[in-house]
C-alpha cells in the first residue's frame, strides 16, 4: 500500500491548524442563537367549540366536519369545491343520547358531564391526528360512558370511535346490547326530487348464496347483516363494513377491530322512508359495580363516488392495525380451467384429455374440482374414480405439459355419520372416529354444523391446526399439486365443548383464520408460485381470511354484473392490482330453471378482462357427452373461446392498476379503468347484454395530451382525443372495451 507523507514537518503543522480552525468555526455557527429548531410537525386537524345554541364540537379536516358529543352518534359532512354535503340527518330524537338496552330497558339519557378532554390522536392510524373524548353519564342506571373521537392526518375522511361503559352503580348492569354509530340518512338533503331512501349501498354481510351486496335501497327494506355468526345453513363472516352513496356524496360505518366480532349491522328504511344504519353488539356484558366493558372500536366515514372508497380506506386501516396482505405472485393471474364441468365424478381420464385443448387455448391452470375424495375429513382419494396413485399419476401428467394444478377441498369440516350432500351419504370420517373431542359442540353438546350440514373441527384447537397443515403438505409435497382451491369458506360456529376451555364462545370464530394462515404459509413455503384461492360460494368473503389467500374469487356469481362488481370490491379490499378471479365464465349468464337450479351458458369474458380479473372457464371437451352438453367446447364456442384468451394473454390487465373513475349506480354506461404500460384501458357495459347504448362516454383519468383510442376486442380505430376534452360519440351493444394510448 503507498502511504502519502507531509514533505515538510512545516507543512503538516500548518495544515493540522487550519482543519482545526475550520471544525471549530463550523461548530460556532451551528451553536448561534440565529438558526431555529426545527418545528415538530402539527396536525392538520381542528377542534372547534360550539357556538351558540349548537351543543355538538366539530372535529375538521381539509375534506371532511364530524360534528360530535358525548353519548350521541356523530355527524358527518363532505366539505368540496367549498360546500358543505351529508345525508346523515337529525335522529328523530336527536335531542337524547344512542341508546343502549340495560336489564331490558332502553337508556338514552347519557348527559355530558364537563368539557371534553382534547388530545394529540396516538393510536396506530399515524402519527399527526387530534382526539376529543367525552364522559357522559346515565341519571337513570348511573352507567358511564367514554367517547373517544380520533381523526388522523392519514385518514382526513374518516373519524374512528372508542366507547366504554362503567357500572357506578351500587348494583350489577346487564348490557343486553349496546348500539353505535346510529344513523338516519337522507338522500332528499341532496336532491329535493329524490326520496329520502333513495340511495345505493353497499352491504357486508354473507347472507345468502346469490343475493346482491350491492343494491338500490328499495321503499320497503329491512335486513339485519349478522357478522362473523353462520346464518342460513352455513353462511356467513363478511366485511362489516356498510356504505351509501348518491351522486353527490356518501357515508360508511363499520368496525376496526382485526377479529371477527358476532354483531349485527341492521339496514332498515323506517316510517319517514329514511335509511336507518347502527352497529348492535348483543349480550355485550354484565358489569359489577365498578366494572367496565369497552365495545369495539367503529368507524364513520364520507366520500365522493361508491362502495370502492370506503372499501379502501377500510383495507387501509386495517393494515395499519396489522393487518397484512400477501403480495400476488406471477401464477395468480394465469388463466384458470376447472374440471367442474364434469361434476362429481369427474375422472383423471376426463382431466387428461383436456390438456391438448387447455395448452391450444394458452390456459395455464387447471383445477381437479369436487368430489375426487371418499371422505370429508380424511380427503383420501375415491377408489371407484382415482384408484391407486391415479391422483398423483394425473398431476405429473400436467406437470410434463408445463400446466399447473390446484386441488379443491374443504378445511375444517368432517363427516359424523349424519347427513348427505348430493349423491353422497355421510358416514363417520376417520379423523372423528380418532378424535371426537376435536368438534365444534353447539350449546346443547350436539355436533355443530357448517355448510352442507358437515361436523366441524375447532380451529382453535393445536392439534387441529397440526392436522390441517399435514393436509396442505399432503397435497403440496407429496401429491405435487400446486394450490388449493377452498371452497364453502364462510365462518364456523361458536364452540361450546368444554375440553376447549375457551375463554368465550366466540374463541372458535376468532381462530379460523389461522388455519387458513397455516394453509397459506405451509404451501408458499412449498412451492412461492402457489395459487392458493378461498371461495365464499355466492357471498362477500370473511375480512378475516382475507390475509390467508393470494388469488380471489368472484364466487358463483349470478350474472356479469356481479363478476364486475365483486372485483371492484376485491381490488379495494386487496390493492388495484390484486389478482381476482371472475370465476367460469359460464356463470356469467345464467337462467333459473327452479328454485335452485339454475343453467349456466355464459360467454361474457369482457366482465372479467375490462375490469382487471383473471379469466376462467369450466368447459368439457371432446363435447360428445349429452349430460355436459351446456358447457360443453363446441366449434362456435372455441372460436369465441381462444379470441377472448388470447386478447388477455396479451393486455394482461389483471396486473395493471385498477382506476377507481367511475360511481356505480349513477355514470351510465357502467364503466371501469385500468391503467397498465403508459396506457388507459376502460370498459363500459349497459344494463343487459342485448341494450344498445348511443351517446357519449368519457375516458377519464388521462394524462395531458391526445390519444388514440381503439377498440382492442374488434380491432377498431375510434380516432383521437384530447384529455382537454375527453369524450368519444360512440355506440354499442352489452360492452365496449378501449385503449387510449398517445400516438
């Protein structure tokens, strides 16, 4: 190494002064009284006090006024272009408190009992926020109530609420059900032509197979949108989360607790044909004297446009509380063929033949659907249909022709003897007969049910979870499929079986989400370009598995609309650029033939590649079989087939980012954007399939300059526009879908 050297001890000296001389002057001009600190940075938020008659304090951001007081629901305003919007109109007896039901009887005389206390917000939704809190106290049962209010810089549309209850009583309180967020909307407070239920919304609960979580509220309505509880036979868990919206604006409440909580969030339009909302908690507790209980964190929010915004800052908070969501991995947005066209008995015969048409077709994924099992519980294969190794002898034939394959099944539930499903009679499933003690019991000591009247194992049980993860290894590792896709995943029942030892009831609820956990994580260690799908047949999902699965699912939609408007909510939910299925296409039109039969023979790919979904199909092929003639691959059909593939092969707008432009309910023709490559991509559709649509549309979102837009499904050049004045004189029937690109 050459070492440098001072040629002079003079030189040194000198040179060793002057650095001295400059620290020393650097360090005296950093110590002058000129340079001041550095402020600490300041919430934006305000705190006004009443004035005058008005009793309530507004909490104030730059796009949003909460009007508050303690004991009483708060008011929310959408402040824009400087007005001043809500729907949320005076209670009919705005002058008493929000109720809630002790030893039976309603209490609604909460009074404020001094000034609020007024705070820095210091919870997990940022650093910069402000908090008021209120103590309020009942003069009839001498129960307190805390109301704590917090609005944060992060989340300006958005006001979070904390209330507790103490009993200062002499005596014991039962709160038989404590009530938040009471509102009355009012659509006519916007519009004075509109009646005061007129109005869309958006609500979370998993009711029903099929029904509409998104619909116009009707003159006459009333639903109670149970959470996290099974309801109707098995359903279930969904996202408590309801929103309204009209042209001009809208309100949301929910809750943001990261647990399942069983609480009812009733819908109902009252006498004065306003839209009545709250969040009930029921059997909330019974207090001591001295004794609190504090109720589940809720949430009020406003906004301009539908379900997506609410959606999204609710996706946002939770994953500030810690809720974490899996990136997508490049399978996730492969398109999907199922071999439920053949229902269940489907054969590896019947698997193998479709791989020529599936590699024709540039199809990725297939999935061995229902019924290969003999047994729910055991999941060994059937012996009359996947005899022997047949199982893993039909993967590897896949695998040989560059195709990947998922395996459906159904986590968490057992046979006990009891029942059938289709042709299937239930017998005793091995696991039950080895561990009994694993069922969920319901209060009367009895197998507690899941969908299709299964027995269900506790999730929160260790050996339970033990038990799941050596399926997901079975089915990943030994067999060598390359996903999972779970089906009927709703919620599980309470558990009442006292070798539990749960602290609550709800302690099964609360720990099904970590099966799922244990699923995902055991088959991403296995292979980290699985699929690993959860399907809630026919419903929204449950908020708390959403963590657990890095491919969603439409879920038997009825029809495109509800394709289109599942992966709305899905890209909200999961990120604009999650991977969503829009499931077989062939559920993409539908007709009943009974109760609960219905035809399947849908061709509508556009709802699922214009909105950003991953396409699937369900089809048979060779078509010689009668029994499959429906979703049978017929000549006409593969034509239509491989052009819909291959356009989303190539635009793959699945990975693009979701562009939230369009309010549904109001801008016609329904429209959705995709930004992906430099390039917007976006899709109209009208009311129906066969409804012509002529007029203007309007290509917002676009960058400044001209663009050339083409109908990329017909190859048709529309000519050029300027972002100055983005609208296109078009017609069409059922769809459109464009790309505006810059020359």
């Amino acid at each position: 190494m050459k070492t440098i050297t001072c040629k002079t001890s003079v030189i040194c000296q000198l040179a060793a002064a002057l650095l001295v001389f400059l620290l020393v002057t650097e360090g005296c001009e950093r110590n002058t009284g000129d340079q001041q600190p550095r402020e600490a940075a300041r919430s934006a938020v305000e705190i006004v006090a009443p004035a005058g008659k008005d009793a309530r304090w507004v909490v104030r951001t730059k796009t949003a006024e909460f009007h508050v007081l303690g004991g009483h629901p708060a008011k929310a305003f959408l402040l824009a272009n400087g007005n001043k919007f809500t729907v949320d109109a005076d209670l009919a007896s705005d002058d008493r408190s929000e109720t809630t039901i002790v030893d039976a009887k309603p209490v609604d005389d909460f009074v404020t009992q001094s000034s609020p206390k007024i705070t820095d917000a210091s919870g997990k939704l940022g650093t910069l926020g402000k908090r008021i809190e209120f103590v309020s106290m009942s003069t009839s049962t001498k129960l307190a109530r805390t109301d704590a209010i917090e609005v944060y810089d992060n989340f300006p549309n958005l006001a979070v609420v904390s209330t507790s209850y103490q009993n200062t009583s002499a005596s014991n309180l039962k709160l038989d059900r404590v009530i938040a967020q009471r509102h009355s909307l009012d659509a006519s407070l916007l519009d004075a032509e509109a009646k005061p239920y007129q109005m869309w919304s958006f609500q979370g609960a998993s009711v029903n197979w099929g029904n509409d979580e998104i619909l116009p509220i009707p003159a006459k309505f009333a639903q109670e949108n149970l959470m996290a509880a099974p309801i109707n036979q098995g359903h279930g868990g969904g996202i408590p989360v309801n929103a309204f919206w009209t042209r001009t604006m809208g309100i949301a409440i929910g809750h943001i607790e990261t647990l399942p909580l069983v609480l009812n969030m009733p819908v109902r339009v009252a006498k004065d044909q306003r839209v009545e909302a709250a969040i009930e908690l029921n059997d909330a507790a019974t207090l001591k004297p001295g004794e609190s209980f504090a109720a589940p964190r809720t949430f009020l929010a406003v906004y301009s446009g539908d379900f997506y915004e609410p959606l999204r800052m609710y996706s946002l908070m939770l994953q500030r509380e810690g809720w974490t969501l899996p990136k997508p991995n490049n399978q996730d947005y492969g398109v999907a063929w199922c071999g439920w066209g053949y229902q269940f008995d489907v054969t590896p015969k019947q698997m193998i033949e479709t791989i020529p048409k599936l590699k024709e077709l540039g199809i990725t994924w297939a999935t061995l659907d229902d019924r290969w099992f003999d047994t729910y519980g055991d999941w060994n294969p059937r012996k009359d249909t996947f005899p022997g190794d047949s199982i893993k002898r039909m993967v590897d034939e896949y695998h040989k022709d560059g195709l990947r394959m998922q395996i459906w099944w159904y986590p968490l539930v057992a046979e006990d003897g009891t029942g059938r499903y289709e042709s299937h009679k239930c017998v005793v499933a091995d696991v039950v007969k080895r561990h009994p003690d694993w069922l969920i019991l319901d209060k009367d000591g009895k197998p507690a049910r899941s969908m299709r009247g299964l027995a269900t194992l506790c999730p929160a049980v260790p050996e339970v979870q033990e038990y799941t993860k050596t399926l997901a290894e079975k089915f990943i590792r030994d067999w060598g499929f390359d996903g999972h896709k779970l089906d009927n995943i709703y919620t599980v029942p309470a558990c009442y079986n006292p070798k539990h030892h749960h602290k609550s009831p709800q302690g099964s609820i609360q720990a099904m989400a970590d099966v799922y956990k244990i699923i995902f994580q055991t088959t991403r260690a296995l292979k980290p370009e699985s699929v690993t799908q959860i399907c809630p047949c026919g419903t929204t999902p449950n908020f708390a598995w959403l963590q657990y699965m890095d491919q969603a699912v439409t879920a038997d939609p009825v029809g495109g609309v509800q394709v289109r408007r599942r992966i709305k909510w899905y890209k909200a939910l999961l990120g604009p650029q999650a991977a969503v299925y829009g499931d077989h296409v062939e559920l993409s039109e539908m007709t009943r033939v009974g109760r609960d039969t219905w035809t399947e023979h849908g061709r509508d790919f556009a709802s699922t590649l214009g909105t950003g979904g991953v396409l699937g199909t369900k089809f048979t092929w060779p078509n010689d079989n009668p029994k499959f003639k429906d979703v049978a691959l017929t000549a006409a059909k593969e034509a239509h087939w491989k052009k819909w593939i291959s356009l989303y092969n190539e635009k793959l707008l699945s990975r693009g980012e979701f562009r939230n432009l369009y309010v549904y309910g109001y801008d016609y023709p329904e429209g959705y954007a995709i930004e992906k490559d430099g390039a917007m991509y976006y899709a109209f559709f009208t009311k129906d399939p066969n409804t012509l649509y002529r007029g203007l549309i309007e290509l917002r979102g676009l960058q400044p300059g001209k663009y050339r837009i083409v109908d990329y499904v017909e190859e048709r050049d529309l000519g050029t526009i300027d972002s100055l004045n983005p609208t296109l004189a078009t017609s069409f029937t059922g769809r459109l879908l464009v790309q505006a690109k810059k020359p």
